[in-house]
C-alpha cells in the first residue's frame, strides 16, 4: 500500500514541477482590453479616461452587431483594435458604416482591413514582415509640425497603406523603415456625415508599447484628432464574443479553454485533477467500521404508572390513595396559592375562596371533608370518590 501511494506522490510532484517550468506571459495578439500579457490592450484601457476625461467609455459585452442595431448611437466615437477586421462579420461593420454615415465616427487599427472598408472607402493594403529588431520611425502631424516616434519592433508585420481617394482622405501619419521608404499609416476618410480615423499597426496600442518611455505619446497624439465625445470600446474578449454561437463570455468550456492555453495554468489544473482522482481511488478502499447503535433512554413513568394501577387493583387500599390524593392537593394549593392548612390568621375556608376564586360552600365543604378524612384511621372507596368528587368541583370553579 505504502508503495503504490509513493508512486502516486512522485508523479504529482512530477506533475508541479512542470507546471512551475513556465512562462508568466503570452505574446499572443489577443489586443483584449481584459488581456494583461504584452500584446493585449489592459493598459490603454485603463488609461482611456485621462485621455479622455470628459468622456463616458461603453464596453461592447455582447454581439456588436446588436448593440448598433437597438442602441441608437449619435455621435460617440467607436473604437476596434486588432490584428484584422475579419474577426467581425461583414453584416456588422454594414452597420458601423451606416453609423459613420449618420454623423458618427470610428477608430479603427488593424493589419488587414476587410472587403467591406477596401469597397466602400476605396483603399488598399499591403502586410509584410521585417526582422523583429529593425527599427521603424512613426510619425503624426500636428499642428506644430510632424512629430516622430523611434519603435524597435517585437513584432514582425508590417502593414501601410497603397492605395485610397485623395478627394475624400486626409493622410495624418506615416510609418518609415530602415530602408527609407515612408508610407502612410494612418489616414482620415471622411464618409457621410462622419468620419473613420483608420490605423494600420495595432501593436503600437498594446500593454508592451505603451509601458515604455515616451510610446504613450504616440497615442495620444493618433487620439488628438478625437473631439470630446462618449467613446463605445469593442476590444472586450472580442474573439471570444464573435467565436461564440451565442453573446456572452461563452461560458465553462471556453473558461477552459483559457486555462489550457497558457502552461501554468494548464498543468495547475492537471495537478488539480490528479490529486482529486487520487482522493478518489484511496477514499474508495476505505471501509467504515460499524457503530454500535446507542438507543434513546426509554420513559419509564407510563410504566410506573401502569405497576401502581395493578398493585391498588388486586391489593386496594383506599385510605393511603385518599390520604395521598389529599397531601397532592395541599401541595397545589400551596405552589399555586401560597397558604396551607396551617394558616390561623383567618378560616381556612375563607382564605382558599378568596385567592382561588371558588365559592365559599364549595371551600367549606371541601376543607370540613379533608379534615374530617385526615383524622380517621379507616377509608373505603366510597370516601375516596367523595374526596375525589370535591377536588374536581373546586378545579372547575
């Protein structure tokens, strides 16, 4: 027994020392606002309200396409944030273009945009990859003049701008290489009534851009050209949301699916399950020994009764009953009424009638009688009815 329950504690322990030989992060783009790890957006989203300040921010936690449909917007600004805009259904962005064209206005940054943007806005997109530790050179015009950001890349994609309408677009940034190519990154596209603000590098909004020196600024120099306005943020567990056959956070198994994505996490819950397997197999040989039953102690006092009821049958003696039953009445009188027998200041037939509420020729009877039976030596069983008689009158009076 003692061996096998080694065996089963060297490969739990197994089991947490791999789990322990982890990484603490992901470099995985989710870009999710709730998504702590480099490539997600935590940090941006903390920080929306001093960008802000005068702004309510909606998070978007169910379909998008829903909450354009029944919401209502006017003119908050919508903002999306990630690799590519496929992830949402054509259906939906019909319906963020229909807003834009009612007066409203939308952030969009992603690598690739889909068919809905290059038809509709009349622009093109080119996405390649560079060596990760290349350096490239963001800019973004203001008032003052242009002003440039240096990024050494983590990531390896590139995307720009090739083609869009100049009648209808204003280029706002620009992203240069090594090689002294300069393209434009981020262009204004009036549409409608509204306008889209349209970006083509994501990654510069992520926690990792945005905790280093000087990056904040960058995008608070893309947000400049934002009014004050209510902003609607679709960056909450976005792939989530639209992976899903239903709205919602898409309940255990997707929880599950979170777990097992990262190492840690993962081999903590396989450690978890074995030890409650192994809880399992060894509570399943253990066997309960058997308990002595321990009765509740009997009421004997029917008993008692039942042997007392026989001895005065076959063995009467009516004198000690009624000499009992009278001590057993004196003893009422006394708890419940506070005299006795031997009270002298007045009779003691008046003094029972007054504090028992009886009248007092049933008093007068029912004292002479106990008086007359206490001082006879002999009863029979006519005296006993007698005295019982008495008692029970002066109990309903």
């Amino acid at each position: 027994m003692r061996t096998i329950f080694g065996k089963y504690l060297m490969f739990v322990f197994a089991l947490m020392l791999i789990g322990c030989d982890s990484d603490d992060f992901s470099w995985y783009k989710s870009f999710e606002s709730a998504d702590t790890n480099p490539m997600g957006t935590y940090v941006l989203r903390q920080e929306l309200p001093n960008i802000f300040p005068n702004s309510k921010i909606t998070d978007i936690k169910g379909s998008t396409f829903d909450f354009f449909r029944d919401d209502y917007l006017t003119d908050e600004h919508y903002f999306f944030i990630h690799s590519d805009t496929y992830i949402i259904p054509n259906y939906t962005w019909e319906e963020v273009m229909w807003y834009v064209n009612q007066g409203g206005s939308a952030f969009i940054s992603a690598y690739n945009f889909s068919s809905e943007f290059k038809d509709s806005l009349g622009i093109g997109t080119i996405t390649f990859s560079i060596r990760p530790d290349k350096s490239v050179r963001y800019s973004v015009k203001k008032p003052e003049g242009e002003k440039a950001y240096v990024y050494t890349e983590q990531s390896k994609n590139k995307s720009y701008f090739t083609g869009y309408n100049p009648q209808n677009t204003e280029v706002l940034g620009y992203v240069e290489f090594e090689d002294k190519s300069r393209e434009p990154n981020f262009i204004k596209v009036y549409y409608g009534e509204g306008y889209l603000l349209l970006h083509t590098e994501p990654v510069l909004f992520s926690n990792y851009e945005m905790l280093k020196t000087d990056h904040f600024k960058y995008v608070t120099d893309v947000f400049s050209y934002l009014d004050e306005a209510d902003i609607v943020w679709d960056n909450y567990r976005t792939e989530r949301r639209n992976s899903m056959a239903s709205d919602g956070d898409g309940g255990f198994f997707s929880s599950l699916g979170f777990v097992m994505k990262h190492k840690s996490l993962k081999m903590a819950f396989l450690t978890l399950l074995a030890l409650g397997i192994l809880y399992l197999l060894f509570n399943s040989k253990r066997r309960q020994r058997a308990q002595e039953v321990i009765l509740p102690y009997s009421n004997h006092t029917l008993d008692f009764t039942k042997t007392l009821s026989e001895l005065y049958r076959y063995n009467p003696d009516h004198t000690a009953i009624t000499k009992y039953k009278i001590n057993y009445f004196l003893e009422q009188l006394r708890m419940n009424y506070n005299i006795t027998a031997r009270d002298t200041e007045k009779d003691f037939s008046e003094i029972l009638a007054a504090k028992s509420g009886a009248d007092l020729e049933t008093c007068q009877n029912l004292v002479n009688t106990i008086n007359s039976y206490r001082t006879r030596n002999y009863l029979n069983k006519t005296d006993f009815a007698r005295i019982r008689s008495l008692i029970e009158t002066f109990n309903r009076k």
